[in-house]
C-alpha cells in the first residue's frame, strides 16, 4: 500500500495545537511537566544544530497515552532546537485508514514516529518505545531474566530515552545529508 505522507503530514498539527485540542487539563499538565523536565546537553543542541536537511516527523500519539506523554515533548524539544526538523502529531483514532497501516506487532501501538525526507519520502518508522523504555517495563515485570543497572526510572529514564531518540535523528539526518538524490538536489 503506498501511504501518501504528504497528504498526512499536512493533516498533522504542532506540539502545541495537538496538546491543546487533544488533551484535558489533567493530560496538557502532564505534558508540560515532562517537557520542562526534558534538558538537551549542550553537546545535543549542538548536534541538532548542525542537521542541514529539512526532516518531517510525524507522530501517531494521543494525549491520554503515557507513552505518547514521555516521548512527545521529546520530538518538541528537539525540533526547538533546529528549524529544519519539523514535527507534527496526528490523534491515533481520528485517521483509523493510518493507525491501521502503522500497526506494530499486530497492535495499534502509540506513538509511531516515521520520519520523512524533504519531499515525503519515508526513512523510517520507529515506535511504541525506545530501548531504555522497555528495559524498565522488563525490569519492572518480570521476575527471571531482568537486566541490571540498566532499567533506570525518573529523570535518568528520561534522559536515556532523548538519548536514545537523539540517535535516531540523528540517524535519519545521516540518510538525508548522505542521499545521492538529495545531494544532486542541494548541489553538494
């Protein structure tokens, strides 16, 4: 099936938009605490500064998800950081056409980030949770089998899991700045 991303990109709104219009009081607060708790490094600025290629992020999230509240201001923060790197969120149950196309071990899982070059090409899709994420929920869920001093919680958590995002962006701009088609576009 050929996904028009363009088509959907458009749809998407900002951080801000989708927040306001998707969530209640209780779901924008939770929002908002995490994304003041979210501090990049400066070497992190630095590296999101230095992305040259325009990159579109479009999320698959709902406000309700705490998944969706964890990572979101993730994406937000980092495209503060480079204008070049545009994000927009799409309510998982309002485009049921996607969510279904978008499915991840046979679940409609939130969020699902899929990345998106210049002109809509798709790069990657990656979701539900990063590595450091999922270590916590073994850690916390299962008795044999559990991964020591590495599951982390809180803060630490959270700074793991930018970390671990951080490096699909810059993953993604990578495959961007190095793409033949895009280089012969840019010249360079």
């Amino acid at each position: 099936m050929q996904i028009d991303w363009k088509n959907w990109f458009d749809q998407g709104l900002p951080y801000d938009e989708f927040v306001n219009k998707y969530g209640n009081d209780n779901e924008r607060s939770r929002w908002q605490s995490v994304y003041e708790r979210i501090r990049l490094a400066p070497e992190q600025e630095e590296l999101l500064k230095s992305f040259v290629r325009e990159m579109n992020v479009l999320v698959l999230a709902a406000t309700w998800c705490g998944d969706c509240v964890n990572q979101g201001p993730i994406y937000r923060r980092f495209e503060e950081a480079n204008d070049r790197i545009q994000v927009r969120f799409l309510e998982r149950d309002e485009v049921p056409e996607l969510r279904d196309a978008l499915k991840i071990n046979g679940g409609a899982r939130i969020p699902v980030v899929v990345f998106l070059s210049e002109d809509f090409f798709e790069c990657a899709r990656l979701g539900e949770r990063p590595l450091s994420m999922y270590r916590q929920l073994a850690y916390s869920q299962l008795e044999s089998g559990r991964p020591t001093d590495i599951a982390g919680s809180g803060d630490e958590l959270l700074a793991r899991a930018t970390a671990e995002w951080l490096n699909e962006f810059e993953r993604i701009h990578w495959m961007l700045r190095l793409s033949p088609r895009l280089r012969k576009v840019h010249g360079d």
